[in-house]
C-alpha cells in the first residue's frame, strides 16, 4: 500500500518535499521540483474530462499556476473551455499540437492540463515528456480506444511514458454494465468525426458492435436515390 502523507512535518520541509497527493497508489511524495505525467483514459461519457478538470481546479486552489490546452478540432462546446457532458467548465487555450503547446506554456506555469488529446498527435507524447522533464505536473485526457475498439495513437505511447494513469469506464446505454467501448452511431469510417450524444454512446465489450458505422454506410448507399434508380432500371 502506497504511504499517504496528510501533514508534512518540519522534516519534510528540509528534506525539500514539494508536492504531495492523498490519493492511494498514485504520485504521493515529489521531491526538488520533479515533474510528472499523469494520464486519463476511457470511453467517451467515461468522466475523462470531468476528472481532469476536478484535478485542475484543486491546483487552482492550491494557488498553483495552471495551464490549460484543448485541440482545436474539439469546439463542440465552446471555443474557450473544456466542457464536461455533466456541464462542468474551465477556461482553456486552444491548441493544434504538441509543439502549440510548448509555445505557449510560461516558463513559471507549474501545472498542465490536455484534454482529448488523442486528436493532437504523436507531438503531444513529446510536448507532455518535455514539460515533466522541466518539472510540471502534467496531466492529460484522452479516449485510448476508437471507434472500432483499436488503441487510438498516440494515447498507448503515452501511457507507457506516464507515472500514473487512470482508467474510467461509462455505464453501457444497452445493458447497463461497465463500458470500456465508444459505439459510433453515424456512418462514417474517418478515424476521427467529432461529437457526442446522438453519434456516439458508450457500450460494453458485449454489446459493441464496431461494424455498425460500416453497416449504417452500406444501408445508405442501398437507399439513396442513385442506387434506387440503378435497381429499377437493372
Ligand atoms: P468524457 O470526458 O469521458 O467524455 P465527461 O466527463 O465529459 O466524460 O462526462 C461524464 C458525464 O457524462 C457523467 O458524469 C454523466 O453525467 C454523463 N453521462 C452521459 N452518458 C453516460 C454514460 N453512458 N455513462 C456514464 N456517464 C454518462
Ligand atoms: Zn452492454
């Protein structure tokens, strides 16, 4: 069982002890400014990105200086904030990739969030090592699965690279049991449509189905009006 330090006595104080965290089995005891990479993962409607921003709002109030990132590709909400499907917000800065994000985090920053970043590359495996390196806390969201149940690059490769990581599963909208699955709903095989409920819903591994966007695309094509008029006249 991992220790848990509730009160750093004088001792620790001289020992040069920085950061310290309550929660069990994670990064408890950080020395010399060390820094850390902390990621989340799991479905879509798993609580990725209202995790991420209780972690980032407990910082805020440690008087910690935070920053914030999301890709632009994610605007489903709203353009300054990461948003959670339960409502809660943050402020958050846009960003294309992982060398964005190095641009624009201040030397002083001693905090970083990402959310969703699956949509920004393999340079965000690089930006995330970089930043821990220089001694932030980085902690970072992500689906680590697509819609077809394949790893979602680059979020394998930064697990491997974490110190902690987190995996939450969302409730099946079929059967009701843990979901570790998003179900796309709409036809489409781009590896990346952007949206949430009506497109897509989380399942279990029993009552996913990765085929069905392919299908949805099959059932389409045999009832767009082309297609119907190619059957009648053949
Ligand atoms: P993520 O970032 O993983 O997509 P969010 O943090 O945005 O998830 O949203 C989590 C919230 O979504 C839950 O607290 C709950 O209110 C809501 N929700 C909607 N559908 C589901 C579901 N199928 N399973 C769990 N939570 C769901
Ligand atoms: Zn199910």
């Amino acid at each position: 069982m991992a220790a848990v330090i509730k009160e750093p006595g004088p001792d620790f104080a001289n020992q040069g002890v920085l950061a310290y965290t309550e929660r069990q089995g994670s990064v408890d005891v950080v020395k010399h400014s060390m820094g850390w990479i902390e990621v989340i993962v799991g479905p879509m409607f798993s609580g990725k990105s209202e995790e991420l921003i209780r972690r980032l709002r407990r910082a805020e109030i440690g008087k910690q200086r935070v920053q914030i990132f999301k890709p632009v590709i994610d605007q489903r909400y709203t353009k300054n904030g990461i948003v959670s499907h339960s409502g809660l917000e943050i402020a958050s800065e846009l960003v294309a990739s992982g060398s964005d994000i190095l641009a624009k985090v201040a030397p002083r920053t001693e905090v970083v969030g990402i959310d969703e970043a699956q949509f920004l590359g393999d340079s965000v495996v690089e930006a995330c090592v970089k930043l821990a390196d220089m001694g932030k806390r980085v902690i970072v969201s992500g689906l680590d699965t697509d819609f077809l149940g394949r790893p979602f690059e680059p979020m394998p490769r930064l697990l491997a690279v974490a110190e902690e990581i987190t995996k939450l599963l969302a409730i099946c909208m079929q059967c009701g049991n843990p979901a570790v699955h998003t179900q796309r709903l709409v036809a489409s095989e781009e590896l990346i449509v952007v949206g949430a409920s009506g497109m897509y819903e989380a399942r279990c591994r029993r009552c996913f189905e990765p085929q069905l966007a392919h299908q949805k695309i099959e059932e389409q094509s045999s009832n767009s009006p082309e297609t119907k008029a190619h059957a009648a006249s053949s």
